[in-house]
C-alpha cells in the first residue's frame, strides 16, 4: 500500500552500489537503460549533497589471489569472468564518481553489509535510513538491501536509479525486495530527493506477507504501481 513517510534529517545516508563502466562497455554485463539509470543517479547524488546526506559509493571488485571461490566463473586467462582488479571497467562510471571529499569502498562480494565495518559506522553515526540504488537489482541490489534490513536499517529502495540485464530481470527483482522490505519503502528518484529534502511523500511499502503475487502478465503493471 502506499502511505506518506518523511525521514528526520541527519538520520539518512545514500547508497550507490557498483555503477561500474563494465556495465555499459562490457557486452557481457550490460544493463539496460544504463543511461537513464546514471542520470537518475546523478539527481540522488546532487540532492544528498544539497541536503548534507552523506554518500556511500561502492565498486564490486573481484581478487582471486585473495578470495576462495571454488565455483567462480573464469575468462581464458584465469582471470575473473567480470570485475576483475585487474580491468579498468571496474571504475566508477565518471558522472557518478565520488566528489573529491568522499570515498570509494571496494566490496568482494554481493552485498555491501555482509562483512566489514560499513554497517556499524552508519549506525554509530546515527544513520536509520538508507536510499539504495544501482546495479544489478536481483543480485547486489538483493544482497546489499536484505543486509541491510537484516542490521536494522529502513531502506528506501528508489526502483528508477537501479537497473539489470533486462526490464523483465529488473521489475522481478524489484517486486520481490518489495515483497519483503520490511521497514522500509519503494520509490522513483523524484520521491526520493524530495524525501532527502525533508518533504513527506507518498510510497509504497508492504503491508503482511509477500502482498504482491505477481506473474508474467502482470509484473509490469505492478512494478508501474510502486
């Protein structure tokens, strides 16, 4: 159902999970509608910094040397079949790169919260919510925002700055983070910088258990409603 929310200044941080350049130069990892994507990004990222948001920016970067990974897909060289230290797409796409006062933070794994001292920092600091976006919505986008409910976080997952392989790949993975963000609440990037503003806005969260049953035909009128 949707409802108004606001989010109490100096309680929020930004999120910005692998806007990496493999995704729009690797034909192998390509989201579609990157761009759009990226200038979604970009309007979170200017309203976070009007508003004193702090930013987090993070980059997926795989090192075999240092990661026991049993089942990892590999290329002809040995190297990581994506996000290898090694490949220059693993940088941040430059129109979403962190300003000069703000960190890169490199994570080896899907989520950003799985491990490592992120978590505790945002809540020591007195950080409740999250707005998550970026890429890709059904794999780090799923981990990074399960975690973070799971640490007590309330996500505001904003479901135009995050993208995927496909629409159809994308929409799911929304829908089913929806169906289980508990605390939190689904957005587009105009209700979110209002929310980073400190407006109150109407959005979407989840009300009892798994609400939104959705199947082939109807995905993509419900994601349309969130």
């Amino acid at each position: 159902m949707k409802s108004p929310i606001s989010i109490k200044r100096g309680t929020v941080a930004a999120v910005f999970i692998d806007l990496q350049e493999e995704h729009r130069q690797d034909k192998r990892y390509l989201v579609e509608g990157f761009a759009g994507i990226l200038a979604n990004v970009q309007r979170l990222q200017e309203a976070a910094r009007a508003n004193h948001v702090p930013l987090q920016h993070w980059a997926y970067i795989v090192d075999l040397d240092k990661q026991d990974r049993p089942f990892h897909p590999l290329g002809a060289d040995g190297k990581s079949a994506f996000s290898d230290k090694s490949d220059p797409l693993t940088e941040i796409c430059h129109e979403v790169a962190p300003a000069k006062d703000e960190a890169l933070l490199v994570k080896a794994e899907a989520s950003a919260f799985r491990s490592g001292p992120a978590a505790d920092r945002l809540k020591a600091s007195g950080i409740e919510w999250l707005v998550v976006a970026g890429v890709w919505t059904e794999a780090c986008i799923d981990a990074t925002v399960k975690d973070a409910v799971a640490k007590g976080f309330r996500v505001l997952l904003v479901k135009d700055a995050c993208g995927s392989g496909s629409a159809a790949m994308h929409q799911t993975g929304i829908l089913n983070l929806a169906n289980r963000l508990y605390g939190g609440a689904v957005t587009d990037t105009d209700g979110a910088c209002r929310l980073l503003a400190g407006e109150t806005v109407t959005a979407w969260q989840v009300e009892g258990s798994v609400p939104l049953r959705f199947t082939f035909d109807n995905a993509a009128a419900l994601y349309a409603d969130l």
